[in-house]
C-alpha cells in the first residue's frame, strides 16, 4: 500500500473533475420545460400530448413513409378520427409558428431536424 | 425454484418475446391508429399518357405546361446549365433521335415536343438506385423518395432520356418564396428530382396538373384498362415512344 497516497489524491482529482458541471451549475436556476405556443384555434392534436411530445418524430417518421412509399395519406388516429397524412398540410397549419413551437424545445434539447430544408414553415410574422 | 436449462430457456423465449412487444406497445398505446389510402384517391394498374403533338407542339404552349407544372411542385428556374426540369419541349431528332427520317416534313422538323420523365415499365434509374430512394409503385409510376436520395446520380447516369436533374445549390435560393405552393415541399441540395406523374394530385383524385392545363391534348389513364381514355386514343391514333430499342418501356405516347 505503498501508493495509497498517491492514488487516493488522483482518486480525489477525478472525482472533483467529473463532477465539475454538477459544481458549476450548484445554486442555478433549476431546469424549466420551455414554453411552446400552442395553436389557438385548434384543442386537440392529432394523437394526445402526452404522446405527440414523445413520439412525435416517429410518427412523422411513419407519416413520411406510409404517404410516399405506400400512397397511404389518410390516417386514422387512435380515437378513429382521420387526418391527411401532410407535414405541410395538417401539422404546420395548426402550429403556425415555427419559431415559438418546434424551434423551442429542439434548441432547447440541442436537436437540429432537417425537416425544413424541404418542407415549408409558414411564414413568421414579424 | 431450480435453475435448469429447461426453465432458463423458457424465460429466454419470454423475454425475447416480451422485447419485439416493446416497439409496438411504445408506437401508440391504444394500438388503432393507422393509415388508410385516400378514398378520393385515383387508381390504375399502369398509369400512362398520350400526348397529340398534333395540338401540342409549339415552345409558348409547352412552357405554358411546364410553368404550371413546376409552380405546382416548386421548380426553380436557374438561369444556367445547373437548371432543374420536370418538363420541357425538344426537337423532333432530339426526342426520337433514332426514328429520324431524311427529307421530314418541314411541319413536323419544326415541332417542339413536350419531354417528361417516362415512367418506364422497367425503369433502368430504379434498377440502379443504391438506396431505393428512386422506386417504381404498385401503379408504375416511378417516385422519387428524397428522405433516402444520397445524390450519387447513378439514376441519372441510368436514365437514358435525361429525365433527371441534380440540384448543384439550394433550390429556394431561385425560387420566389413569397409564392411558393404551401401544399408541396420544396427539395434540398444534393437530391436528383424529376416529374412525378402527380402522384399528390391522384391522391386526391386529381389528374396531373400538365393534363388540366392541355386543353385536351394530352389525355391520362390506366393502360390495362381498354375503355380507359389513353387506350381509346391509342386505337384511333398512330402513336410512338421514345427510344423504343432500349427496352425500357415508356409510359408517354406521341401522336405524331
Ligand atoms: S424516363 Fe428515365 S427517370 Fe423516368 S422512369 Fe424512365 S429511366 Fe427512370
Ligand atoms: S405529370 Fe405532373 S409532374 Fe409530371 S410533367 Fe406533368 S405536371 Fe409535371
């Protein structure tokens, strides 16, 4: 045990750097769920909020899918209601701003989804 | 409870079972939520056209066509050899080159030729596409899938009536994006685009928008049908392809 010293100071550094960010962030403001804009006349989405909040990117994976590959562009949600299967043409109708609804919570969670490099956003008012 | 093999396999099998469950269940809880085609929707076996190039065949009236046609989808016009073209008009020896006949009616060496992409029945673009991102539907129509184009340009290089255009740049930059048609997404850089027989329209129950916007002259329907308008007009009329010889099988017809 000749070394104990000597590895329990390292042990000592290593903790202290690993935990670092939890020291930098001590006494920050708590996390808070960013606020998104929901749309104004429109109640419900096409699936629960619960579920579009964590599924919405597989959903729209099997959207994207369902209507080109298999010329299926009607969905039928859980409750029986039917939706045209359009990112363009149902979503961004309702959420009318990119800006205070997806840009939210993707910059937030530090995601960059390329859906727009294609598919039109509607126009932002200024 | 002792541990056999017996009893170690049995919990194996159940949870292996249990995790092909988990993506289902986690895909929508009530489990009924799914996509049906639309009932408006316009079907056929093997779409086809027939253009009468007898009523068609002037530049003005071919760009009329394909302006309509590339708003619809958000075409950009580039004003150089980077352009992109869903449709666009050619000579009589550019789009028949090996059907060209010495001393032709100078009517007929005149005539501008409406150029689409063919919709081959064996379509050498798909054959070669790594990703599938170019596929021929249950309906023949050959779609492209720009979520999966890697823009290797392999279906262009395949494609022998240069149906196909590459987008070099941003298409938004040459378009007017105060005008663009909310209801078709525009394209990205770096994907091979080309007609797509307005599938979005048929969804609907729409014909394509070049098809409305002829005047007649340019009829669209099911060829395995024989009392659909396309094989009425072919049994009237003389009609031709687009290199024939290559065994691709063209979609469009020519009444010359
Ligand atoms: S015309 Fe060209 S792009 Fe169109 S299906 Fe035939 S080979 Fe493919
Ligand atoms: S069928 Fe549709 S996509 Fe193709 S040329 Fe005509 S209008 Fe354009």
């Amino acid at each position: 045990m000749h070394y104990g010293g000597k590895i329990i100071a390292g042990l000592v550094i290593f903790l202290a750097l690993v935990s670092l960010p939890f020291w930098f962030n001590l006494g920050s403001a708590a996390y808070k769920q960013p606020q998104v804009e929901l749309p104004k006349n429109e109640k419900n989405c096409i699936e629960s909020k619960e579920y579009m909040r964590a599924h919405h990117m597989q959903l729209l994976n099997e959207w994207r899918d369902w209507a080109l590959r298999d010329g299926e562009r009607t969905y039928i949600n859980s409750k029986g209601k039917e939706f045209t299967i359009s990112l363009q043409k149902t979503c961004l109708r309702c959420h009318t701003s990119k800006e205070k609804f997806c840009d939210k919570c993707h910059q937030d969670a530090g995601v960059t989804p390329y859906c727009w490099d294609c598919h039109v956003p509607p126009k932002e008012a200024k | 409870m002792k541990q056999s093999r017996r009893n170690f396999l049995k919990f194996a099998g159940i949870s292996a079972a249990g995790l092909c469950l988990t993506p289902a269940a986690g895909a929508l809880a009530s489990g009924k939520a799914h996509p049906i085609v639309n009932k408006a929707h316009l079907k056929a076996k093997r779409w086809a056209m027939v253009i009468d190039t007898r009523k068609l065949n002037t530049k003005e009236q071919i760009e009329k066509l394909a302006d309509a046609c590339h708003h619809w989808h958000n075409v950009p016009k580039i004003p150089t050899n980077q352009d992109i073209k869903w449709l666009w008009d050619a000579s009589y020896s550019e789009s028949f080159p090996e059907q060209e006949n010495n001393h032709m009616a100078e009517e007929l060496e005149e005539r501008r030729f409406p150029l689409l992409c063919n919709h081959c029945e064996h379509p050498p673009c798909v054959r070669v596409c790594p990703t599938k991102a170019t596929f021929q539907r249950a309906d023949h129509i050959v779609a492209m899938d720009y979520h999966r184009c890697i823009g290797c340009r392999y279906c262009m290089a395949a494609c022998p009536f240069g149906a196909r255009s590459f987008n070099f740049m941003d298409p938004r930059l040459h378009l007017d994006m105060d005008n663009l048609n909310m209801k078709f997404p525009t394209r990205m850089r770096g994907v091979v685009e080309k007609c797509n027989f307005c599938v979005e329209k048929l969804a609907e129950g729409e014909l394509p928008v070049c098809v409305t916007k002829s005047e007649g002259a340019i009829v669209f329907g099911d060829l395995t049908d024989p009392n659909s308008p396309v094989r009425e007009v072919l049994r009237k009329d003389f009609t031709i392809r687009r290199k024939p010889e290559l065994g691709t099988e063209p979609g469009v017809y020519y009444i010359i």
